[in-house]
C-alpha cells in the first residue's frame, strides 16, 4: 500500500483537510499555500484573494516603486485582502476567465486609509482617485478590486497601464483604443459581471463588489 501513489495521495488529501479544519482560517475554500490572515484582517471579514482564485497573479503596485506616486506605499509583504462578499464574485470571474486561458491579475486590493491620503495628494481629483473622507472608500473596506488579465502568462492589451489618467482608462473609452483593446476589457468586465462585481466606468480595471458604495467606518487593518 505504501507504494500505491493513489493512496499517497488520498492520505496526504486528508492531512491537509484536516490541517486546514483545525487551523480555521477566514477562506472561503480550503488553499493550504496561502496563510491566514492578520487578526485584525480577520475581524475585519477580510480574506487572502489567493484563497477564493488559486491562481491569480498578484502584483500590488503600491508595494513597489511602479506606480504613479514612484515610491513603494506599501510593505514588501503586503497581501491582496478582499472582504469576503467579493470572494465568490471573484472565484466566478476566475473561472468564467479560465478556460479561455486568461488569468486574473491583481493591482489593487484593500487598501489602507493612510495610503488612500496619501495617493490623493498626488491626485486630488476625485474622477480619479476617491478622496479620503469621514467613510472608507471600496478600497478602504475591501470591496473594490483593480485587475487586469494575462494570456498564457502574457499581459492582455487593455489599451493603457495602471493609474493611466487619461480619457482613454474610462472604461467604455472607444478613441484610442483598438476594436480589440475594447473587446478585452469587454471580457474582463463580463467575467466579473457574472459574479455582480460591477465596473466603474471611469477606470477600466477598477471594479466594486456588493456594497462597495456604502458609508462604512474607517478601518485600522495593516494591509500584510
Ligand atoms: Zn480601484
């Protein structure tokens, strides 16, 4: 029996699902590669993107110096964190995206208050960055997301990069762009659709899950 790979296999299947029953982390399915969240993430609802879409691609630009600010605002170690309302959407958005060999990459996620003020002092204007008020913003409570996709590991032509200020990141932009520019943002927003994640039209890679636009109090949750 040892050397029935099969039956390995089973053995190891359920070490790690009772690993993962007695760790209990704050996941909508079990993914033992990815750790839990902080506590103060958990209380927040929050959960580790990469638990709901195994393989997205995580490339947070605040946590480095390829952003509009030039400066990282982030630690190296910051997490994708989304509340936990955006983790079915999201895996529904993954999977409709899958079989066409397109993946989910993430630029943004939760994102901290301070960092929100801090980007709106390079960019105060709200058409393009949410301006830091008495309430979080979807960002601030988890329940916004940037994305893009990648082909087979290669970038999807979107038209322009992250944080493109310019006519032509609305979403529905058609000057500029290639008919086939548009129709690949056409697929990202129909993949997340099927998950009720909605588009904003000013920034076609920015998009709000369920109750992204409701006043909710600001939260104090480190962002690794
Ligand atoms: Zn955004």
């Amino acid at each position: 029996m040892p050397n029935d790979p099969g039956m390995h296999l089973l053995f190891s299947t359920m070490a790690v699902a009772i690993a993962f029953t007695s760790a209990a982390p704050v996941s909508a399915v079990p993914d033992i590669g990815v750790p839990p969240v902080s506590a103060a993430a958990a209380a927040a609802g929050f959960i580790d993107v990469r638990t709901v879409v195994p393989d997205a691609i995580i490339d947070l630009r605040y946590a480095t110096a390829n952003n509009f600010v030039g400066a990282p605002l982030y630690p190296l170690d910051a997490r994708c964190l989304v509340h936990e309302s955006l983790g079915a959407g999201l895996a529904t958005a993954a999977d409709t995206l899958r079989p066409a060999g397109l993946t989910l990459v993430f630029w943004d996620c939760y994102r901290p208050h301070e960092v929100q003020v801090r980007l709106f002092e390079a960019v105060p204007d709200p058409d393009w960055v949410a301006e830091p008020g008495d309430y979080a913003s979807g960002h601030e409570t988890g329940r916004s997301v940037d994305v893009t996709m990648v082909s087979g590991g290669v970038p999807v032509d979107m038209g322009t990069d992250f944080d493109d200020f310019s006519p032509i990141a609305n979403a529905y932009a058609t000057d500029g762009l290639s008919t086939r520019q548009q129709a690949n943002r056409s697929v990202l927003r129909n993949a997340m659709a099927k998950g009720w994640i909605a588009p904003y039209v000013g920034e076609w890679w920015h998009f709000d899950g369920p109750g992204a636009s409701v006043d909710r109090p600001i939260l104090d949750v480190p962002v690794n």
